[in-house]
C-alpha cells in the first residue's frame, strides 16, 4: 500500500485550536457498518450503545511536557540561548529522550537550565531534533520539577499557532486520569462529562480502565512511501488482571467491546492471545494497524479526526473501511467538522460487523 493513498485536504480553518465550551458538546459523526453517516453530538453516545456494552478507556495522565530553558553561553563572546524542551520517553528516573530546539544550537556535554533550580546535560544528540538529556533531579522528585516548571504538550499543529495557558491545564486531561507519563492526551476521552458517565450507567453500559501512555511518536510524519517501510513507535500500556476478566465477561456474554481512542484499541489488540482472548499484561507495542488487520477485540470506536497520511487514519480506515473513511472525512470537512486532539468525535462500527 502507498501512504499517498491515506491522503487527504483538510482546510486550516478546520483544525480546532480549542475544545467546544462543553466537552460532552462535541459533534459526533457516526459511521455504520454499512457506509452510511448519521450527524449527532457527543453527549448523545449513550443512545448508541446497548445495556451489557463496555466502554474500554485510558485513564493515563499527561505530563507537563513542553519546558522552556536556556543553554548558557560557552565562552566569553557566545550568548545564552532559548531552548524548547518537548520530552517524550523516559529512559531512567532522571533520564529523558526529548525533541530540542534549535537542535543545531546544541552538543554533547551542555547543561540546560530550567526554573527551580532544574538542570539537565546533554547527554546525546541525535537525528530529528532529538537529544538524551540526565537531569539534576530523579524520579518523584523530578516529576514534581517538571510539573513545576512545564506546560501542556501541546500538539505541534496547536503549538504552532499559540502558546499553551492555563485553559490547556484542564481541557487537555480527561476527567478520569489517574497516572502515568503521557505527552499526548489520549483525546478521544477528553469528550466525557461527569454526567455522560451518569447517564451511561443509568442505560446499563459498563467501562473498564486500562493505560497506555502516549508517547510524541504518534505525532510523528509517516516519511516513507510505502506503508509497509513505515517502522512504528513503541509505547506502554498496562491492563490489569481485573480489567481483563471484565472484558472476557462482557464478551462472553454478547456484549461489545467499545474502545475509546485508538490508544485503548491498540493496547486490546495488543494483549488479545493465540485463543483471542485478552490478557492482563504490562508491556511495549509497537502494533501497526492498517487495511487487512483482523480485529480480534474491539466492535466500535469512539474517536478524534485524524492527520492526512498518518498511522491512525490508516488505523480508522482499517477498522471501517478506507473508502468509507474517505467518505466520511470529506462528509466532515464539508460539514465543517472541527479536527484533531481539541475537535470533534466520530463513532465507527467495525467494517464486518454486519
């Protein structure tokens, strides 16, 4: 397959730079089994949904991981300079990989300076902008620092237009994060409201909470031409023994496995063994979903609009169908759909669920 044939126009206008004023007043386009589209909003979810369904989401928490910091001058005729930190995996309990800028202005071996007393050396630089960075604080201690001294990791299409404030501390978490160290938010869960959950049970719909903590590399451009030579991130997820048996037991008996995000259905198909059944585990993946995957798991998805040519709009169109998909996203840019991490939902029912 050719990632020209995962492309698509999507006007700037249409990428939201905010949430909608309530998060459970979203848009939501809903795409059948059968091709057809149905225009709702978010909080009407329930309604799509059966009593004995179970609602499978990420309860991982983002980090404040966009820092701001400075490389001292090197000598007496250089200048100090303005450095952007964007971490994205940790690698020890005072160890980070992160994406710099400007790359070019730094080497092996400089310190950068943060608030608080908060330093870290260079410890590698490598391609792409990325550097290993050994920071002067460790574990709980540097986690506190960086939420100290950080903000919101905004996606880049977001950072690119305005600096992140204090609204992004809120409406870039779901309500329901727990831990974790993500640098992304998981955004299909950032649509629920306290009473979308009340309303969810009230109809008999069950959820269990698993964790996968996204990583920068679901940001990152598919370069290849070929989606095949495309070699996929890794993150880590973690699905607990008791979260497990509730997805069996929901399986078992009829129900539908309904993935918020693409972060939960990459964790369930990941942890689905020889026998199809799911399995409590704490691991990296690096599964790449795309058309001719055989969902073995999941039987709807709740979801974010996604980037032209990249890995979660080949994973949508895998789960509904790439010419449905195609469909669907000119439906929703026609109907002026808001895109991306702060825009609006679709609701999608597996390709072979006639």
């Amino acid at each position: 397959m050719r990632v020209d044939d995962f492309d698509f126009e999507l006007p700037e206008h249409l990428i939201a730079l905010r949430p909608a004023p309530r998060r459970d007043e979203a848009r939501l386009l809903v795409i059948r089994a059968d091709g057809s589209l149905e225009d709702r909003v978010v909080k009407e979810l329930p309604e799509l949904l059966s009593p004995g369904d179970r609602l499978v989401l990420n309860d991982t928490r983002v980090i404040n991981a966009a820092l701001k910091g400075v490389r001292p001058a090197r000598d007496d005729l250089g200048a100090d300079v303005s450095v952007d930190v964007n971490l994205h995996t940790r690698d020890g309990g005072d160890l980070w990989r992160a994406f710099v800028r400007p790359a070019k202005r730094l080497r092996d071996g400089d310190v950068i300076k943060f608030d608080g007393g908060l330093n870290a050396v260079v410890e590698a630089m490598r391609d792409q902008g990325e550097a290993v960075l050994r920071f002067s604080k460790a574990d709980a201690a540097l986690d506190a620092a960086i939420e100290a001294v950080g903000a919101p990791p905004l996606p880049p299409y977001i950072a690119r237009k305005r600096a992140p404030d204090a609204r992004d501390a809120t409406d870039y978490q779901t309500l329901f994060a727990q831990e974790g160290g993500s640098v992304a938010a998981p955004t299909a869960g950032l649509h629920f409201t306290p009473e979308m959950f009340e309303t969810l049970g009230a109809r008999g719909v069950e959820q269990s909470r698993i964790r996968l903590d996204v990583g920068a590399g679901t940001f990152l451009p598919v370069k290849a031409e070929r989606v095949e030579d495309h070699h996929m991130h890794e993150e880590r997820f973690v699905i607990s023994q008791s979260a497990a048996d509730e997805i069996e037991q929901t399986r078992a008996s009829g129900g539908r496995i309904v993935a918020v995000g693409t972060t939960s259905l990459r964790s369930l198909e990941s942890a689905v063994d020889a026998q199809g059944r799911v399995q409590a585990m704490s691991e990296s993946t690096d599964i790449f979903i795309t058309p001719g995957f055989r969902f073995a798991c999941v039987d709807r998805l709740l979801t974010n609009f996604h980037l032209p040519r990249s890995t979660l709009f080949m994973l949508v169109c895998a789960f509904a169908g790439t010419e449905t998909m195609k469909r669907a996203y000119a439906h929703a840019v026609a109907e002026d759909y808001r895109f991306y991490s702060y825009g609006d939902a679709c609701f999608l029912e597996r390709a072979d669920a006639l």
